[in-house]
C-alpha cells in the first residue's frame, strides 16, 4: 500500500515538477548561520560580569549564615 502512494507521488511529481533557478548561495548561507549563532550566543552571554556574580553569591552565604544562626537560639 505504501509502496504503490510512493509510486503514485513520483508519477505525479515527474508531471508537475518544473525547473527553477536556485539563487541561495553558500555565502547566503553562511551570512544567515552566523545572524543566528550571534543571536543564540548573545541569548546565553551573562548580563553580569562573572566577578559580581561570585560577590552575590558570597554576600547570600553570610546571609544564610546569620540568619541560621538566630534560628537556633
């Protein structure tokens, strides 16, 4: 059954198909690739430096510190 739709696509195919000129290069190709790894890179860049990062972390330490500390007198 799949065999025969096959088939009966190609013959129908090979009676509408008409020839078209290709006018994607590969410099268009490589010009769109590159929009969308720029785009994909600038998505994950941190907004932060990895410095205040590291400086946030460590101010929420000493606050869990402390307050873990009142928790238990």
């Amino acid at each position: 059954m799949v065999k025969k739709r096959l088939l009966d696509f190609q013959i129908r195919y090979q009676e509408v198909a008409r020839p078209f000129s290709w006018k994607f290069t590969r410099k268009d190709l490589k010009e769109k690739l590159k929009l969308v790894s720029d785009h994909i890179i600038k998505q994950h860049q941190p907004t932060t430096s990895p410095d205040s990062i590291t400086e946030e972390l460590l101010s929420r330490d000493k606050i869990q510190e402390t307050s873990s500390a009142y928790a238990y007198t």
